[in-house]
C-alpha cells in the first residue's frame, strides 16, 4: 500500500488544512466558551498529524517493498465497470428534477441491465419498466412518496 | 414495575398484530440480507431507514432491529453453503460450516447454527433485560465529562479493534468527526462548512451517507468482480442435529453465549469480534483441536452462538447510555433521534414501551427465524441463485428511492452518491467506514458534551481526570490511541492479527 498510502494522505492532508483554515475563520473561541471553530479546528490539527504519519508509513513500506504501483489496486478488477456506474448514477441524479422518475429511472435501468453484464435489449428494457412501474406502485402509489414527476408533468398530469 | 410484569407489558406491545407484521418483515430482510453477499446489515437497515418514516417508532426499531439479528442467521447459510460469508461476523462460520457441507453434513451445520442462535439469542435478551435497567440507573450520575469521556473511549475501541491500519482508523473518526458538525451550530448559529448550499444547514443527513458508505460503495466493489458462487449440489436433509451432535456443541453454545453478550457490550465489541473470540476459545478446550477446521460442529456452534448473542449485548449501551458501542447501533441512535426519541438513561423510564416492546420482539423474531432458517432452507438457497447482474440495479434503484424519500431532495441523491465513491475509495485505500460512521453520528454529541464540560470547569481539561469515572475512562482511550501509535507495533490492529 506504499504508494496508495502516499497518495491518500496527501489528499486528507490537504482536506487537513482547508478545515483548520475555514475553522480558524470561524473562530476558536476561547477555552470557558468554546467557538463554533473550536472543536473543527482541532479535529483539522489531529487529521494534519495523522495523515503525516500514513504519508511517512508509506514511504517507508514503498522502499521496503520496492514500490508498488497505483494500478496494482485495480490489477485483475473490471474497473471500467464502476465509473460506468458512478457516471450512469450521478447524470440520473442531475437529471431527475427535469426527466422525472419514470423516465430517469428505466433509462438509468436500463444502461445498468446493459452496459455491465450485457443482457439482450428486449430483457433490460422489459426488466427496467417491470422494476419501475412496480417501484413506483410500492412507492409512489402505496406509501405515497413523492417521486418527482419532471416534463412528463405537464403532459399528463 | 418487577421485571415479569415488565416483560408481560413488553410482550403486550410486541405481540400486536402490527408489531408483530414488522418484525417478521425485519427478520425476513435481516436472513435476506444475511444470505445474499453483497449487502450486509448496515446497507440493508440504511436503505430502510427511509422507509420506517412512515411507521411508529416503536414498529420502526423492531423492523430495524430485526434485520440486525436476522442477518446472523442468515449470514451462516452462505458461510456454510458456499465458503462466502454474507455479514462479517460469520466469517469464522466458513472454516468449518463448508467443511461440514463438503463431508454431507450441510443439514446439521445449519441445524447448530440456527438452534444455536436461538438459544444464545434468547441469553442474551434475558441478560439485556436482567442489566440494562441496572445501567440506566447508574447512568443518571453522568455528567457531560463522563458522557464524554465515554463517547471517546467508545470510538477508542472501536479504532483499536479495526482489521486494518490504527492511524488510519483514526482518521476516519476525525473525519466523521468533522462530517458530523456540518451545519448550523446550535450554540452560535454560525454556518460551518455549509459552502452556501441550503440543504446542509441541516447537516449532512444520515440516511445518504452511510447508504453511500455501505450500500453504493458495495456495489461498486462487486461490479469490478464477478462473485463466485458453487453452492453445494447435494440435497440438505436431515436438519436436526443428532445426539452426539448435541453432546459436542452444548458446552460451545453456552460459552459463545456469554462470551457474546459480554464483548457486544463493549463499545467496539460487537458480533464479529465475539465469533472470533469464541472460536479461538473452543479450539483451546477441544480434546481434538486438530479437527477445527476439518469440519468440526463446535467451531459452527460456538462462533454463530457468539454472533447472535452480542447483538442483544450491544442494545445495552445504546438503550441506557445513548453511546452506540457499534456502527449498526449508530445507524438506530440516529433513527431514534429522527423519531424524536433521546436514547439515554431515561428512556427506560420515559419511553417503556419502546423498550420492552423492543426487547421482547427480539425474541418473538428469534422464534421466526428459528422457523425461517430451518424449515424455509430451500427457499434461501433458490435466492442464492439470483446473479448479481439482477440483482444491483435494484438494489442501486432502493437506494435511489430510499434517500430521495427522506427529504425530496435531489442534492441527498448527490450527496449519497459522493459518499458511494468516497466509500467505494476508502476500501480500495483500506480506510475503514465504521469509525466515520459512528464518529459521525456521535459527533454532535460529543461537541456539545466538551462545550459544557468546559464550561463547567473554567475552561480547565483537568475536569476529564478529576471525576473518577471520566478520568478511568480517559487514561483507558489515552493508552489506547497512543499504545498503537508506536511505530514498532502500530502498523496492524489485534483483530486483525488474530484474523491471521
């Protein structure tokens, strides 16, 4: 993990000092009476210290081990797959308002039935709708949620 | 009100039809969840969470708590059936379940391991029920350094006994820490860490976090592998254990029994470390600790006993201290606080019903499982053969639903996402969830039992170490954190080390 450890401690250390400054900026207060600051602050301190000590870890792990590479963590995995999904997901969530859920959701359904392990399109389209239109009976219809309705709105409701 | 008369009242929440309609659906998830590897406890009861918005309180925590102990049940089905353990705790079930299974004694191995819960499971009520009323009365002496101290010592454990990195585990409660006290602070009305977004003045809510944490993350993880699953061909018959069986696992079942209600008590503790500790245990007083792991009942029996067992032991100090001793319990601390409820020393007092509704539904839903996990078999292992590639897009699809329900807020399904690929990273990077989570949820807690703790003293740290009990505590979490952080011995947890 020399490597990985390296690279994961300097972005926590990094999250380290934006939280000590925007906590300094929030003031520390003083010890009778503590600012909203106060206890983020030292959290900020901690984590900065901590994070050095993984960063000074992993180098020393990366020598005795010779260095193993950032890519090792994904050798032997499909890692196209989960960015797949994460972009699938975060455009459904950006999307949703404006689509609507029925729309959104059997597209989204749909990508997954298809883009991770292949199904034929007439089972991810069928699966997608039975798996919406039943989600939206148990939820929208039964337990009353209410699941954004987007363009399709104005056309039909 | 004497203890029967408690137990009767209990029994008369428990026992109405509605209570009872949502154990059984807490109980059948709980075996469910327990089954399909994948998505353990905390995704399941984070994906419902949402749901039990719309039920009482008291039918919310016993579905809740249901899916909890009924994935201990159903976490030995695939340890056993397919060397794939469904929930952590039941990995030490696989050593020698699978064994069992390969030599034709899949039927008996279930058999133990359901009975054993059963029993252990229904110790552990009867000591939750017998100590917790005892704790809540000693709790009402706390003051907010005890309260603190001890919030501290119980994230102190929880980092000590991590499986990986201790520096990193702290990490990760700094960070949820931090997490934690985004929003307005209630003493000043400042906005912390807001960046101007309205919907985290409320704070970053508890339902799209740990459903990204435990359930998105997940499922990233499994769709870059394809789980291999042979479950065993041949037919399982003959459930019940035979005499000889009984005679070998009595002793196991009774020592996993205590030996997990007392370690799920500890903060930290908890079902996976307690199966653990009851294996090393039977192998020490086996007569023939070289058939462990060749397929020997008591390696089944203890462990699984164990892991039910704690799961009662851990209700205690989150029932009458308001401390979750572990991340499931966090996860319920927080849903109680959605309900309105203060878990704490005066909830047994002010809120009776939900306590002994609560505690007696536990042994209503051990009765269920005992009936779903042994004659129902077959039907779990029919779900065993659902492929992944159905199976994630809805579990994607709840958990989409599930924290879009909580608010209406599209900016929760973000939010639930991010911390999806945060998780999803973290266990690539081996920094551990369960420290952030129950930091997270303890967070708030914690700052506002430092602010008047300090207060109190003048501003003085010396408050921690002049009140006994805060200042036993404070020298156990002081020795903790620093014991690991040693160069030399720092680099892996004991949990870990006894994993190897």
């Amino acid at each position: 993990m020399g490597k990985a450890d390296q690279i994961s401690s300097s972005l926590w250390f990094g999250l380290s000092l934006l939280v000590m400054y925007g906590s300094y900026r929030l003031g520390l207060g003083i010890l009778t009476n503590p600012g909203p600051g106060f206890l983020p602050f030292w959290c900020g301190v901690i984590l900065c210290g901590l994070s050095a000590l993984v960063f000074v870890q992993g180098r020393l792990t990366k020598r005795r081990e010779g260095g193993r590479l950032l890519s090792q963590l994904w050798i032997g995995m499909d890692w196209p797959k989960p960015i797949y999904v994460i972009a699938a997901l975060l455009a459904y969530g950006l999307t949703l308002n404006y689509l609507g859920f029925l729309v959104s959701t059997t597209l989204l359904l749909i990508f997954l039935f298809k883009a991770i392990e292949p199904e034929t399109w007439l089972r991810a389209i069928v699966g997608a709708v039975l798996a919406v239109v039943s989600s939206y009976a148990l939820f929208g219809v039964w337990l009353q949620v209410q699941l954004p309705r987007g363009f399709l709105e104005k056309l039909l409701f | 009100m004497d203890l029967l008369g408690n137990i009767v009242y209990g029994f008369s929440v428990a026992l109405t039809p509605i209570n009872l309609l949502y154990c059984f659906i807490g109980v059948f998830i709980g075996t469910l969840v327990g089954v399909l590897p994948g998505i353990g406890p905390m995704g399941a009861m984070s994906l419902l969470l949402p749901m039990t918005f719309h039920v009482s309180p008291i039918g919310a925590i016993i579905m809740l708590s249901g899916i909890y102990y009924g994935a201990m049940y159903g976490g030995s089905t695939t340890s056993i059936l397919i060397n794939i353990p469904g929930e952590a705790a039941s990995v030490v079930t696989c050593l020698d379940g699978y064994q069992m299974a390969l030599q034709g004694r899949a039927g008996p191995a279930l058999g133990i391991a359901a009975f054993g819960s059963f029993i252990a499971g229904t110790v552990s009520i009867v000591g939750l029920m017998l100590v917790a009323p005892l704790m809540a009365e000693a709790a009402l002496k706390f003051g907010p350094p005890e309260y603190f101290i001890l919030m501290v010592l119980g994230m102190t454990l929880l980092i000590y006994l991590a499986s990986g990195s201790i520096p990193k585990a702290l990490m990760m409660a700094v960070v949820g820490i931090i997490l934690g006290i985004v929003g307005i602070d209630v003493t000043s009305g400042a906005q912390r860490f807001t960046f101007g977004i309205l919907e985290l003045n409320d704070g970053i809510g508890l339902v799209p976090l740990v459903m990204g944490l435990f359930g998105i993350s997940e499922v990233l993880l499994n769709v870059e592998q394809s789980l291999k699953r042979e479950i065993i061909k041949a037919r399982i018959g003959g459930l019940l254990p035979s005499r000889q069986d009984w005679r070998n696992s009595a002793k196991p079942i009774a020592r996993g029994s205590f030996i997990g209600f007392f370690l799920g008590i500890l903060p930290g503790g908890g079902a996976l470390i307690s199966s653990f500790v009851s294996y090393a245990i039977e192998k020490r007083f086996s007569r023939h600790p070289e058939k462990f792991g060749q397929g020997a009942i008591e390696g089944v029996a203890g462990p699984e006993s164990a892991n039910n067992s704690a799961t009662g032991g851990a209700f205690i100090p989150l029932l009458t201290l308001g401390i979750p001793s572990n991340v499931v319990m966090a996860l319920l601390l927080g849903a109680l606080t959605i309900y309105g409820m203060q878990p704490g020393p005066l909830l047994i007092k002010n809120h009776p019903d939900l306590f002994w509704g609560v505690v007696t539904s536990m042994y209503i839903g051990n009765a269920m499982l005992l009936i779903l996990n042994l004659p129902l078999i077959g039907l779990w292992v029919q779900v065993l053969k659902v492929p992944y590639r159905i199976l994630f897009p809805l579990i994607l699809l709840f958990c989409l639903i599930g924290v879009y329900s909580v608010n209406y807020s599209t900016t929760d399904v973000l939010i639930m996402i991010g911390s999806g690929v945060l998780g999803y990273l973290m266990k690539k990077f081996k920094y551990e969830a369960a420290p952030l989570t129950l930091a997270y949820v303890l967070g708030p807690m914690l700052e506002m039992a430092l602010r008047q703790s300090l207060t109190i003293s003048n501003g003085s740290f010396s408050i921690f170490f002049t009140r006994p009990i805060s200042a036993v505590g404070a020298v156990i979490a002081i020795l903790l954190i620093f014991y690991p952080l040693l160069p030399w011995v720092g680099k892996r947890s004991p949990a870990m080390r006894k994993g190897e």
